[in-house]
C-alpha cells in the first residue's frame, strides 16, 4: 500500500447514532472511512454495532438466557387475570432476582395480579437517586428506590417487598442459609425513606419468610394473603404450584449449565464461569460485562453449575458458611478448582460496598490457588467502566491461550483443605485463653467469668493504632473496622513474645447470625496461621445457632454459670449507668472515673466465688460513694446507641464517649443486658411470624426472662437512692416501639436493637442521640441511618447524628459534628 492510499484510508465522517437494542439507548458513535470501512465507538456491547464483522461467533450467555426464564410470563400464561383481586407490583432487584417465580405463581394463583417493574436503565435510577439514605450502599440496593417509584407511576394497588430471612438451605454441610442484611431488609428502608402508603396510598408489604423450611413458608404466605382477603383453599393451591415453579426454575438453572459445559468441553471450548449474586444478571448493574464475554466467543454459565458437585468445599475452607448466595459462590470456585476440563475459568462480580465479600473473597481466592488457578475479580458500581472491565477478561483469555496446556490440566487434582490452627483437646487446658478487649466496664469481668468456668483467661488491653494497622496487614482491608482491631490486637500479642504459643490459645465470640462478626473467627485463623501461629488453638465461644464447636477440649456448662453471667452484666450496667450520671456532675474532676475502675476491680473476688450477696452488697455501697461525689444540678444528656463494638469501646470510636463525659454531657449508653435480652423477644417473633423453629419450649426461655428480670429489678432497688439513676426498660415493651419502624424478624447487627433504644430515649425525653458504627456496615445501615425518616416522624423532636468510623476517620470532622449536637443537648436542657 503506498502513501496516498494510506491517507485516503485515514480520512472519514462521524455521525452519532442512539442504539435502541435496550433500555440503556447508548450514544454510539460512527465512522465511515473512506474506503467504505465502518467502525463504532461509544457501544457498551455489539448486539446491534459490532466491529466484529458479520463472520463473528458469539459465545453462549446463560445470565441472557437466565434473565429472559427468571421473568417470563409463560408460567402464569394459562391463568385468567382479566378481573383481578387486586394488583400488587414487585420491584425488579435484589431478592426478586432468586424467587421471583414464586411470588408471580403464587400471586398470580390467587386471582392477584402481579406487575414487575420496568428493567433497569439509568433514566430508572436517577428518579430514585433522592430517597437513598447513604452513598456507601451498594448499587443494587440504591437502585431499588427507582424501581419502587416506576411501580407508583404503573399505579399498582401495593408493592411487595418479602422479608426473606433464610433462602433454601442447598447443602446440608453448610452452615446457614442466610441471605445479607441488604437482601432481607432493604423494605424497611423503602418504607422509612420514601413513604409510598402516606404519599401515594399505596402500601409497601414485607411479609416475613423462611424458604428453608416448606411448612413455616406456607403459615407465612397465608398469614400475608388472608390479610388481603384470599381464601385458605385457593392459598393452599397457589402455595403448591408456586413452591413447584420455584424449584422447576432452578432445576432448569442446573440442567442447563451442566448442558452448556459438556457441550463446549466437546467442542473443546473456552469456558468461564461467571460467578455473581443473583442480581447481577440485570444488565444495567453488570454493565452487560456477560454479553462482553459472550462477544469473545466464550461459553459462560453461571455458578448453579456447581450445587450439586461442588458441595464438598465446606469441608475444606475455614469461614464460615453462613449466607447463601456466598455459599453458592463457595462451590462454584471449588467446582471449577477441581474440574478435569483444562480450559474452564473462574471471574467473580461483587458490587462495591458488598459486606459479605469483604469476608469471602480472601476465602475464594485460597480455594483457587491451592488448586493452582487463579481469582478474577470484576468490582461494579453505578459508574459504567465496561471499557475496564472487558480489558480484565481479555487479559484473563490471553494468558490463558499463552499457557502450557500442562499448567492448566487438572484431571489428578485433589481437593486442598485449608491450613488451619491447632485442635483444642483436654490436655489444652492448662494454656492461658487471651481475649480481644470488647467495652469498658464489661470486658473487665471476662478473667473471673473464666475462672469460674475453670479456665485460665488473660483479657488484652484495649486497641491501638498500632493494632489497626497490624490488622489492616493480615485481613482484608474491606473488612468492618472492629475486625482490623480485633486481628490486629491478637497478632500484636502473639507477636510480643509475652506468650508462649505452645502454652497459649486464643478465643473469640460467634453468634451465628446474618451480620459478618460471626466470620472473625476465620479471619483471625487465617492471620495465625499465616502469620506462623498455627500451633495456637483458636476457640470459638458460640452464642447463636448455625455454629457449631470444632474444640472438643473446649466445654461451658452454662448451666452452672449462668447465674453469675447475669449478676455480672447486671451489676456492670448500673455501675456504668452510676458513673455516666455521676461523671458531669461530678464535686472533684476524675472522681466518678476513680470510682468505677475501684469497684470494677473490687468485684472480681466476688465473681470468681460466686458471692452474688456480696456482689449486692458491694453495689450498694458504691450507690453511696457515687451519690457523695454527685452535685445535683441539671445537665445536658445525650443517648448513645450503634454497632455494639463501636459503642463501648473507647478506641474504636476516637474517645468521643470520654469527650462528651469531659464537655458536661450526661452521656445515656444502653445496657449491655438489653443486647442479650433480645434473643428472648426474638423466640416470640420467630413463632408469630412463621421465620425459625425453636427447639426450646417458649416457657422455658420465659422463665429465664422473668428471673433476668428479677435480678434488674433487685439491684434497681440497690441503687434507686441515688437521685440520677435510670432503671431497666423492658425489652418486650421497647420491641412493640421498635415494631412501628422495622420488622422484628431481623437477625442481623444490632437486630432492632438499635430503633428500640432509640426509641425508648425519645420516649423517655432524651431527644439527642448518637448513633455510632464501623464505617460500611450494612446491618446498622439498615437498622439505623436507614429508618432515620421513619424514627422523626414518629418522634418529631428527635435529632439523630450518625457517626461512622474507620481507620482513617477524621477525628476533626467527628468532633466539628460533636460540638453541634453538644450545644443543641445545651438549648434543649
């Protein structure tokens, strides 16, 4: 080619063009060269502008094929809706995206019909942008508000939103069949923050169920639809046909990956097997990275692939296996881990802000590895970075077909377990147990509650920055802020040579719920053991269901112990509420601080004798000492509530607890027993809304209630004397308060917890009050700045400030932000 015809080549016209192949109508824009030549820019996708030419093959697309079977209408076809009940519209996100079926069968069964908002598109997201309650929320949460506001706009007599608790439980190995705090209970934040029944008439439900489990399933949706006036005979009906269309959708979702991987290893094809959350298949919040792939001529199945085989990977990995999706995600990479076939390929989608992945991500990559294969992660956002994204695909496919085919064959491979600590056995007794330090005035007790249990227990001081950054070195830098300090206090202790590892073992608390605190047990067995602490033994002291002990030296009888748990934690919250009340009013500075470290250290005998008299005793004296170093006057008061870590511990919430106290605030903190009292509230609500059997008799835990009752009350009666003491509250009647603002069958964070508390300050005339918690938790997000609305309009008076915190928290904004709220406590005293 000579010059001229390489300069008549270069030159061209440009026209832009709107592509109508979807909802997202991208700006694409034309070349025409010269020579007739034509090449695209600005396509997210090459469905309809291709640079590909017409010979291009394209892969095959199971999140195409599994998004066009999820919300087709072929299942409900033969059903005559020409006069229905009612119509009820369901939002096209988060949880809808797993069973979706269901509810359209049932619905539909019942005569209701059912309306499914509009797909995803940008112009969809930007009309809910104004009810988001936090920027730090995942994109599939946030565009949720968008879909509500198109059901509105659609005119649907209601909005159903399920409160789905439990998802089908796949394997009996794993550990829980959670879904994440977001999946569960973003209805309650739809309902706070955009209001649908007061401004548009239109209710937003959010019936409470457990796919787990068939019966309790079939008690919930009758509980909800007879409410709307359906009858049981056509409930029972709708139940059944609708549980079968479920279960015919997935079985179809495993058929057809295993079909699309046995034909492309025939036709010895690449394959990638594109693991996700259920609602990443909506092309708006992948970005269409699916069709990408597919445009690479690349087979793609998604991780249903991997349900049935993959189910021998919880026996090999150290997290805990608690939520369902990421279970799936488990299997799907110990599935293509172990697979014969050389040329398939494992990518992972996670959202930003994604609390689970934080945990399982570090989990999935060992998995690949020990096999010899390696983790591709694809993050995404609202922000559209497909340009990015298919550069990491591309990157994967090319050093694939760059490497030797004996690097990729895997036909002799054997499952890996994970390295793990020691077992703690019998003769590991003798070793001294450290525990991470939790809240001041609490933590305190641990050494003696051991001792009565006959183990020997050594409580490490408080956090430091140093802990911080130790702990942002072993864990994953995404983890909650607790986590980093909880690793990094442990691997600082471990590494000071203050304990000899063969003499040593080291326990932290599980509760087994949806929030991922249960997971720092295999976040703090993955930091020992890399950090060459294996022979360590690492107790898991498991307070909730779903977690079960791996230590069989390790036994509580808590039956022996109880008692004394409850006279602690009770004689430790009115100490603290003693102290809090005693401190800004305080005759001589330091005094009420002096005070409570004295009794603190005071009590311990009588813990480890079990000397609950003397425990009564002992407070009824410091009921006296702190009423002679108290001043009565007026002073301003601010509730405390938050993330149970980051409220207590000084530490993790920069001192703001101790700068209130030194300002002449009285700060109002809740017991710890109320934190604990809520599992009792939780059996009640578990029963009455069909969520979780329990397998002890509700008379029982009653009974266990009324003498934790007892023993509030007998000590209230000790410290009633002093003029500023605050009496228990009732954890049963501050759940009916909680009740008006969330729903009760969370098992998340603080549960509802943290609007009970709210609450009841409002209630109580405290109308300043902080909300603490670890910068990025979903749980407190839903349970606190989510319902913000909610809470004001229930108490207009109430000024909330919510404060997050994390490694890198400015203390000069916390404290700009304090000193507000200090001079509004101020005005209103």
């Amino acid at each position: 080619m000579n010059l001229n015809s390489l300069t008549s080549a270069n030159s061209y016209t440009s026209t832009f063009e709107t592509c109508s192949g979807c909802t997202n109508q991208c700006e694409v824009r034309k070349f025409v060269f010269s020579n007739g030549n034509e090449f695209f820019s600005g396509n997210n996708c090459e469905k309809v502008y291709s640079n590909s030419g017409a010979s291009r093959q394209r892969g095959i697309n199971m999140f195409a094929e599994k998004y066009h079977r999820l919300f087709s209408n072929d299942r409900i076809r033969g059903i005559d809706l020409s006069t229905p009940l009612l119509t009820i519209g369901i939002p096209r996100g988060l949880g809808i995206y797993e069973n979706f079926p269901f509810w359209q069968t049932l619905l539909a069964h019942c005569n209701i019909r059912p309306v499914l908002s509009a797909t995803s598109n940008n112009s969809l997201y930007q009309k809910g942008l104004r009810s988001i309650m936090a920027d730090n929320i995942c994109f599939p949460a946030k565009l949720m508000h968008g879909h509500v506001i198109n059901l509105v706009e659609r005119k649907v007599d209601r909005i159903l939103y399920p409160y789905v608790v439990y998802e089908h439980k796949e394997d009996i190995n794993s550990g829980n069949s959670y879904n994440c705090p977001i999946v569960t209970g973003y209805s309650d934040v739809l309902k706070s923050s955009m209001e649908t029944q007061k401004r548009y008439g239109i209710p937003l439900d959010n019936p409470s169920i457990n796919f787990n489990d068939k019966a309790l399933a079939h008690e919930a949706a009758k509980q909800y639809l007879t409410q709307l006036g359906v009858k049981n005979n056509v409930i029972n009906k709708a139940f059944d046909a609708a549980w079968q269309a479920q279960h015919d959708y997935t079985q179809w979702l495993i058929n057809r990956s295993r079909d699309i991987l046995q034909h492309a290893i025939s036709k010895q094809r690449m394959v990638i097997m594109l693991a996700a959350r259920p609602y990443h298949i909506d092309p708006l919040i992948q970005h269409k990275i699916a069709d990408a792939i597919a445009d690479m001529d690349i087979d793609l199945i998604t991780e249903h692939a991997a349900i049935i085989d993959g189910k021998e990977v919880f026996n090999t990995i150290n997290a805990l296996s608690q939520w369902a999706y990421p279970n799936r995600i488990f299997k799907a990479a110990y599935f293509v881990a172990q697979h014969h076939y050389p040329n398939i390929h494992y990518v992972e989608l996670t959202s930003f802000g994604c609390g689970p992945d934080a945990f399982i991500l570090d989990e999935v990559d060992s998995i690949l590895r020990r096999a010899g294969k390696n983790l591709t992660l694809l993050k995404i956002d609202d922000v559209n970075n497909i340009g990015s994204l298919r550069l990491r695909i591309r990157s994967l496919v090319e050093s694939v077909r760059q490497m030797p085919e004996s690097n990729t064959r895997l036909h002799d491979s054997q499952p890996v377990t994970a390295a793990t600590t020691k077992i703690f056995t019998s003769e590991d007794r003798r070793r001294t147990i450290l525990a991470p330090y939790f809240a001041e005035g609490y933590s305190e007790f641990l050494t003696s509650l051991f001792h009565a249990a006959g183990y020997k227990l050594v409580c490490l001081p408080q956090g430091t920055q140093s802990d911080a950054e130790t702990g942002l070195k072993f864990a994953n830098n995404e983890i909650c802020y607790p986590a980093t300090i909880v690793v990094g206090s442990i691997m600082n202790a471990l590494r000071s040579g203050l304990y000899d590892p063969d003499n040593t073992a080291v326990i932290i608390t599980q509760t087994g719920g949806q929030c991922r605190a249960s997971n720092y047990y295999s976040l703090i067995k993955n930091a020992m053991v890399n950090g060459g602490y294996a022979q360590i033994p690492l107790l898991s002291l498991a307070l909730g269901s779903g977690v079960t002990s791996t230590q069989p030296g390790f036994t509580i009888d808590w039956k022996r112990l109880l008692r004394i748990v409850i006279h602690s934690i009770v004689f430790a919250d009115c100490l603290n509420k003693l102290y809090f009340a005693a401190a800004p009013r305080e005759k001589q500075q330091g005094a009420a601080r002096q005070l409570r470290a004295r009794y603190l250290e005071t009590v311990q005998p009588l813990v480890r004798n079990k000397d609950y008299k003397g425990m009564k005793q002992l407070m009824k004296q410091a009921v006296s000492d702190f009423s002679d170093i108290t001043q009565h006057k007026t002073v301003p008061q601010i509730g405390l509530v938050g993330e149970i870590y980051v409220k207590y511990n000084s530490f993790s919430h920069k001192n703001v607890v101790n700068w209130l106290v030194d300002e002449g605030v009285e700060v109002i903190p809740p017991a710890l027993s109320g934190y604990f009292t809520t599992s009792f509230v939780a059996r009640h609500v578990n029963r009455e809304r069909h969520v979780r059997r329990e397998t002890t008799p509700l008379w029982i835990t009653d009974i266990i209630y009324r003498y934790i009752r007892h023993v509030m009350h007998s000590y209230e009666a000790l410290c009633e004397p002093f003029p500023y003491f605050r009496p228990f509250s009732d954890i049963f009647h501050d759940a009916q308060l909680a009740d008006k603002v969330v729903n009760l069958a969370g098992d998340f964070g603080e549960g509802w917890g943290i609007p009970a508390e709210i609450s009841h300050l409002a209630a109580t005339g405290i109308n300043n009050v902080i909300s603490l918690q670890p910068f990025g938790c979903i749980a407190n997000h839903i349970i606190s700045k989510g319902i913000e609305k909610r809470l004001k309009n229930l108490f207009p008076g109430l000024n909330l400030l919510f404060l997050d915190f994390d490694s890198s928290t400015s203390e000069a904004n916390v404290y700009n932000r304090l000193h507000f709220m200090v001079q509004n406590a101020k005005i209103a005293q």
